[in-house]
C-alpha cells in the first residue's frame, strides 16, 4: 500500500464520487429530454436501451431486432449484478440516464422499488401476459397488485450426487430426507477421510435462506403499509441446528462455493454431492468435465418423509426502469424476449437457467437425457421442482443487507466463534433495523 | 517595470490554471460532494415506503451510524492492529534491503534491486489473485509440499488470514520503499563514509551511525504513506474474500464504505465512513509527523 499506490487507493474512492459528481451534473441536461411517454406514430422508428449480463441474450436481442425493425433494443452487456452491475444501475437512476430496460433479480426487486426505480407495467397492460408465466415466479414483481417486473428464469433445487462416489461408499439410492442426507454424510466421510458429501458455503448464504425456504419458512412479507420480519422462527433454527450438527460432527466441508478450492474438489470428487439449483448443471459440466457420465440428479432431501417441498435459489426477471421513453414498447420486448419460444431455446442455450414461462421446458433442449448425468433426464427433476415451490416467499428492500448479515456471522461460526443458529437469531434484530434505518415501517408480529 | 510583473503573474496562473482546475474537479468537488453526502439521507413515502424518496438533510445520524456501527469500529481496530504489526515489519524491512544492497558488489545490486521491485509492476489485484491460488488448499503446489511433510495450514481462516493478507503487501510494496530509502542513501556523500572509515568504523558501525540517521526523512516518508495505504487496506481482502472464510464484509473501514455504497445503495453512509477514515489518516499521518518532527528537534 504505501507510497503511491496508498493515494492511488484514495484517488480510486474519489473517482467513483467523481463520476458520480458527474452524473448527477448531467442529470440537468438529461432529465429535460428524458420523460413524457410520448406516443410513436406508425413507421415510427424508436430505440430503446436494455443492460444486461445473461450470457446469449444478445442472440436473442438480435432476434428481437430482426424480427421488429421499427422498436430496436440496443444491448449493452453489464457486470453481472452483485458484481457491481446494480450500483452501476442505482448510480445511473440516480443520475437521470438509466438504461430502459434492465436485468433485476427477483431479491433486488424491492430495493429497486424503494426509490420508485421501476415503472408500472400494469398500466400497460402487463396483466393480460400473466398466464403465460409460473404463477410464483409472476408474483416475484408484483407489488401492492402492480406489476413490476417480468419473469426471466429462476434456479427451482435439487441434488446434484456422484452416484460412483455414492456407491463406492455403500450408498444404494440418493438420500430421500435430510436425516438421510446426514447419515449419507458420515458413511462418506467414514468411508474416504478425504471425501465429503458437500460444503456449507459460509459465505453464500443465498443458499441457506434457500433451504430454509424449502422447510416453510417465510422470512419476508408486508402487512398492510408495514414490512414484517420473520427470520428467528422454529422451522429456521430447525435448519440452522441440523448445518451445525453436521459441521461440528465434521462430516461436511465449510469452504465457500464457486472457488477455486471449491471447484478444484468437484474436480477430484473430494465433494461428492452438490445441492443446488437447476443451473448448477452448467457450472458442473463446465468445471469439471472430467466428471461426465458420474452425476445423477435426485429431488431435494425432505424434512417429513414423502414430502415434496422445495425452494428456488436464484432467478431473475426484465424490468423497465424510471425513465423510459417508451414503456409500452418495452413491456412489449420483455414479455416477447421471455415468453417466445424462439427466444426462449436462444437463452437456454446461453444457460440462462429455468424458464419461467410455461411453455419453456416441455420439447425444449432442456427436456432431453444427458450423457454427463449419467443418461438420466435429469431436468425431469427441476420440473417437479418448480411446481413445489412455496409460492409465499417474497423479499424486502434490504435483502443484500440481509444476506451480509448471514455470511458473517456463518463465516465467524466456521472460525470457531458461534454457530449458524446464533446467527440466524441475530439476523432477526440486523434485519428489522436495516429496514428501519432506511426509513421503513417494520413489524416482527406474527 | 510594472507591466513585466503584471505579465509574469498572468504567465504564472496561465500554467497554474490546467492543474488548478484538475485538481478542483477530481479532489476538492469530490471532497466537498462526501462531505455534502454524509449530510443527508432517503426519506421514503407511500405504501411501504415504495410511494418514492427524496434526499433530506441528515445532520450529523449518518456519522453517528457510522460510529454506533460495531463492525464498523471492529474493522477500525483491526486495521490499527494491523498497521501496528504491519508499518515496522515493512520499514525495517526496506532499510535492511537498501543497506544490505548498498554493501554488496556493483553488478549484483542491480539485479537484486530489480527483483525486489518487480512485485511493485505487478498491479495489487493480480498480486492477491495470485496469492490467492498458493493459499488455496488443492490449487496450491506450497500447500501441497506442506501437506506431504503433514502440515496442514489453514492460511485462509478467520485467525490467519489478516496475516496472509500483510504478506502480500509486503511482498508487493518492499521492493519500492526500499528503492525510496535507496534513493537517499545514494544522495549520500561518500567521503562521510571514507572519513568514517579513516577513524575506524567497520561497516557495521558506518551503517548504524553514519546511514541511518543521514536515512531519517526516506524512512519517514516511507512510514507515512504505509501508515496510510495501510489505514485504506481494500483491494487485496476484497479479492481474497471469494476463497476465504474469515473476510466478513466488514474486514476493512474501506470494505465497509464500498459495500454500504455499492451493496446496500447506501452511499450517504458510505461517505460518512469515508469522510471518517480520510480524517483518521490525516490525523494519524500528522501525528506521526509531528512526532518525529519534535523528537528530531530534541536530539539536535
């Protein structure tokens, strides 16, 4: 640090307030031009600009262009959003120069209302599009009965398992419920020091608050003009126990998830199973190629045995931003980019992750055996998956905040100081006082 | 007489002018706009507050959010902490390469000072990416080596990892600062050293009483921009905290602005730390001047 690079590190803060400066300057000279959703005659020809980070959105983008020639979407590829894709939006809203359409996952979507960001699309019309959608994932932009957002593709779990590994260790079929998954875990470990069923990512807990989703909790809601928290609650200290058990009895890893160590074991089979979502297919088959033909894909462990519950980690929805020139156009693009079945199979094979239309997974490249799971039609699984998801779940503008408060507190029970359902209470408070410090009403009444 | 005066000064703030206006525009005008900032806050309305928000005057509550923060504050103490350990590791260990280079024979001291300035060309990030894979268990040949002798250690870890994050900036800033005390030690006069040795000093002798003290003003300087490049630790825990599980979001008071700003859109807070840290550094920074300023003073 030292030397130059410490005023270099100083100079780097002042240039975001620097161009930050800037755009807020500019905000006089755009915001003149910027509103009014002026009506386009016939033949007129508009441009609209649309950010994103999905990777093949822009063959589908360039469809959209081919195909409508008078409303042309311009793409402009972003950082994907927690790698500063949303400051890049919040900073550009701020400034009066957000794009017109942009990617927002569904946790972010009430952080983007919190400064009414989004336009509603109900007056648009937006309603009539409804059926075409999952019924949950419709719900995820919808608002005090406005619409939002439009639904992209979501991440509907299961159990990702080498069923060599499985066998190798004397395990017939995949562990149908958690007290099985914990028994599976030690036969593991028993069987091959070296080798675990899995890692709890301390740092991800994204991934927690899916899993305790699937066990019938319902964090978030609102009541009438209030926000409610409902995080200490029994079903998710049942959760937070059962993650501390297995790590204490070691039988789990507790490094993080999408790292090089990380990869490196679903490489070597030091992690021989992985719960996760539907596009955890893509991060295997990329990472570890070496692996094809060893994977199966099995249904969520259940709390109750023979239940069906599970959760959605990820997703993800097209939303128009404050600002836009021309909104119904641009509901018009997101309903096609995300429903038409053209489009849909270009971004299926981008690896955009689940269809939240209907229409997307019957007959599509999804629906098909593959050779890397072992000949299994595995998406069959994320299918049924989907239509277990408790639909009630919703998120509050402070989710990111949320989540931080998670990580850390698993991060500092993996380094010894509490454990995860300490910090799943301590969350509770975190959270209630994130909201109230950004200036909402909240309630923790059941 | 008069006229070439009144042409020098209107020359002066002709070549003044260009710096003057960068300087307003990307440091005062950003200061001023922090300051301005950690003044004011969202207010919200309507159903949830939903309904839209506005910026309100805020008084002094982001600073005492700031200040009331106990992560916040606990990521302050462990970069003093940090510092304490990490200011005199990296000076003293610039002095010991300077004086040791500035002992051994002409052809080998270029190539040394090269190789310990290398790291410096590589930028902070790559650095921390790098050193990051020889932490990692299962990416790392070192760890590797370490486990085939049955040691297994957990360079990643909550109680280690602040450890391994000064090793990198060590590994990458030594190199320069010793290059800044070299520098001075080559404005030296070399008949200090031949009179020195006339009266008999050995080498040891020469390097403790006549370069050290002649060193002073390159190891203050050196210890200040350490002192503040320490204080504003950032790049290398943001890097390392994918693959580590003892980072919190938190780790660092800069962390701590960067994830209020671009994490929880909370950029009013986000420069209430920053404004906060900025006046640490100045304070600490002065400090130490002042400090070793009247320390000099006494001993002359």
């Amino acid at each position: 640090m030292h030397n130059t690079c410490g005023w270099l590190r100083f100079g780097r803060r002042m240039i975001w307030l620097a161009c930050l400066t800037a755009l807020v300057l500019s905000v006089a000279a755009c915001s003149g031009s910027g509103d009014g959703n002026s009506a386009t005659k016939p033949g007129q020809k508009i441009d609209m600009t649309f950010w994103s980070w999905v990777p093949g959105i822009d063959q589908a983008v360039a469809l959209w262009n081919k195909e409508n020639p008078n409303i042309h979407v311009t793409l402009q590829k972003i950082p994907s959003g927690s790698s500063g894709g949303y400051a890049k939006m919040h900073a550009a809203l701020k400034a009066g120069n957000a794009p017109d359409l942009a990617q927002v996952e569904y946790q972010e979507i009430p952080g983007f209302l919190m400064g009414s960001n989004l336009i509603d699309l109900s007056q648009y019309g937006a309603g009539k599009y409804q059926s075409r959608f999952t019924p949950w994932q419709w719900k995820e932009g919808v608002f005090g009965g406005k619409v939002y957002a439009i639904p992209q593709a979501s991440g509907p779990m299961g159990f990702f398992y080498r069923a060599d590994l499985f066998a190798k260790a004397g395990i017939s079929r995949p562990p149908a419920t958690w007290a099985e998954y914990e028994q599976d875990a030690i036969k593991i470990h028993q069987s091959n020091p070296t080798e675990y069923i899995g890692t709890f990512p301390p740092g991800n807990s994204a991934w927690f608050t899916a899993l305790a989703w699937q066990a019938g909790a319902n964090w978030f809601g609102t009541s009438g003009d209030t926000w409610t928290v409902h995080i200490d609650t029994p079903v998710t200290e049942k959760v937070a126990t059962y993650w501390d058990r297995l790590r204490t009895e070691h039988v789990i890893k507790t490094e993080p998830d999408f790292a090089d160590g990380w990869y490196k074991d679903l490489q070597t089979g030091a992690i021989a199973g992985w719960v996760s979502a539907q596009w955890g297919d893509a991060i295997i088959t990329g990472n570890a190629p070496g692996t094809s033909g060893m994977w199966k894909v099995a249904p969520l462990p259940q709390w109750t045995a023979g239940g069906t519950d599970s959760a959605n980690w990820g997703g993800s929805s097209t939303a128009v931003l404050k600002g836009a020139k021309h909104p119904q156009q641009a509901l018009q693009f997101a309903t096609w980019l995300n429903s038409d079945p053209q489009s849909i199979a270009l971004l299926i094979k981008g690896g955009y992750g689940w269809p939240a239309a209907t229409s997307g997974y019957v007959g599509s490249s999804l629906d098909q055996p593959s050779p890397f799971f072992s000949g299994q039609k595995y998406n069959d699984v994320f299918a049924d998956s989907d239509q277990h998801i408790n639909e009630s779940w919703t998120w509050i503008p402070t989710t990111d905040q949320a989540y931080q408060h998670l990580n850390d507190g698993f991060s500092a029970a993996v380094n010894g100081k509490g454990s995860f359902l300490e910090s799943v209470k301590a969350a509770q408070g975190q959270v209630v006082d994130d909201l109230k410090s950004a200036g909402f009403k909240v309630s923790t009444a059941q | 007489m008069a006229a070439v005066h009144r042409r020098t000064t209107r020359a002066a703030w002709g070549f003044l002018t260009p710096f003057l206006v960068l300087f307003a525009a990307t440091f005062l005008l950003p200061i001023g706009y922090a300051i301005y900032e950690s003044l004011h806050k969202n207010s919200l309305s309507g159903p949830l507050g939903l309904g839209g928000s506005h910026t309100v005057f805020a008084g002094l509550s982001n600073y005492s959010r700031a200040l009331g923060d106990a992560a916040f504050l606990a990521s302050v103490r462990r970069v003093l902490l940090y510092a304490v350990v990490q200011v005199p590791v990296m000076i003293l260990l610039a002095v010991a390469l300077a004086l040791l280079l500035d002992t051994v024979s002409a052809r080998a001291v270029r190539f040394f000072r090269a190789t310990y300035f290398m790291p410096y060309g590589v930028p902070g990030v790559i650095a921390s990416i790098l050193w990051g894979f020889l932490y990692t268990p299962g990416t790392s040949p070192v760890l590797a080596l370490a486990g085939h002798a049955g040691l297994h250690p957990d360079l990643l870890g909550g109680g280690s990892v602040l450890w391994s994050i000064a090793n990198i900036v060590t590994w990458e800033f030594a190199g320069y600062n010793m290059l800044v005390v070299t520098a001075q030690l080559q404005a030296i006069p070399g008949d200090l050293y031949e009179a020195a040795r006339t009266d008999g000093a050995s080498a040891w002798q020469i390097a403790r009483r006549v370069k050290l003290p002649l060193l002073r003003p390159a190891i203050v300087l050196t210890t200040v921009f350490t002192i503040i490049g320490t204080l504003q630790l950032f790049a290398e825990p943001l890097i390392l905290k994918p693959v580590s599980t003892g980072i919190s979001n938190d780790y660092t008071p800069n962390l701590s602005a960067y994830n209020s700003a671009f994490a929880n859109n909370d950029y009013y807070l986000a420069s209430a730390k920053a404004v906060l840290l900025a006046v640490a550094a100045f304070v600490l920074s002065f400090g130490f001047l002042r400090l070793v300023g009247r320390r000099g003073g006494a001993s002359r």
